[in-house]
C-alpha cells in the first residue's frame, strides 16, 4: 500500500471511529490494511471499554449507597460539655467533607469552624441518634429486656 493510500485510509478511520493519527495507523496495522476490520477492531475496544466503565459505575454506586445507609443510622454531634450545638447524620457530614475537597472556599470555612470548635473547647462524637447511642468501640449492647 502506498502513502496516500495508507493516509486516506487513516483519515477515514479517525473521521469514521474518532481517534487520532496514532490509534487509527495501530488499528490499521492490527487489521494488515484492512480497513473495515480496522474500524470493527476499533469499535470492540470501544464496546469493552463502556462495558468495563458502566461496571464501575454501578459497583461505585453500590458503594455509596451503603455509606448512605449506614450514614444514616449514625449522627455526628458537636458538644460543649453535655449540650449539642449541632447535629446531622454522618452522610451529610461526609458530603460536607467532599464539598471541602472540592472548594477552596468550603475547605477555608471548614478550617475556621474546626479551629473556632477547637479554641472553645468543643468536643466532636460520631454515634447513633441521641434516643439510640452506639455502643463504644469493643462494648455490646445491653439487652432491652424485650422479648
């Protein structure tokens, strides 16, 4: 095959798949110059690929959700002595926290509220509601008595 032959052939294959020179000569040359194989070789790739995201995306959405779930059974609760001055379920926290990773703004805030906490002597707890305390680490529940 000739140079022009070889270039219109690439040409075709970035325009028809959407890929750049490099991909689209490899696939070309995966494919002995053949470029409808080319082209179906460059499509399963892609095919796998999504498959392999959408996986991923499924196992991350699994993920989060048991973070919500579980977040919302257990509070986190800023103390001054035996007063809450706030309270939210830990997943709210946790978005929070990712909002902070994201905004210089937010992560400014969160410094300063952590640091005017800390000065005024405030205490932080994560457990369950206040009518449902988990058990510290390594205790068990008593038993309610009910039956």
């Amino acid at each position: 095959m000739d140079e022009m032959e070889l270039l219109k052939k690439i040409d075709i294959i970035r325009a028809r798949a959407n890929v750049g020179y490099k991909e689209a000569k490899e696939a070309l040359d995966e494919a002995e110059g053949d470029l409808v194989k080319a082209l179906i070789h460059l499509e399963e790739e892609r095919e796998s690929w999504a498959g392999k995201l959408q996986d991923k995306g499924e196992e991350l959405l699994h993920i989060l959700k048991d973070i919500y779930e579980k977040g919302a059974h257990t509070k986190i609760r800023l103390k001054k002595d035996d007063k809450t001055l706030f309270e939210v379920p830990a997943g709210v926290g946790l978005l929070g926290v990712a909002g902070m990773l994201l905004s210089g703004e937010l992560a400014v805030l969160g410094a300063v509220g952590t640091l005017t906490a800390m000065l005024s002597r405030c205490t932080l707890e994560i457990g369950g509601g206040e009518n449902n305390p988990a058990p510290e680490t390594g205790q068990q529940p008593e038993p309610s008595g009910e039956g």
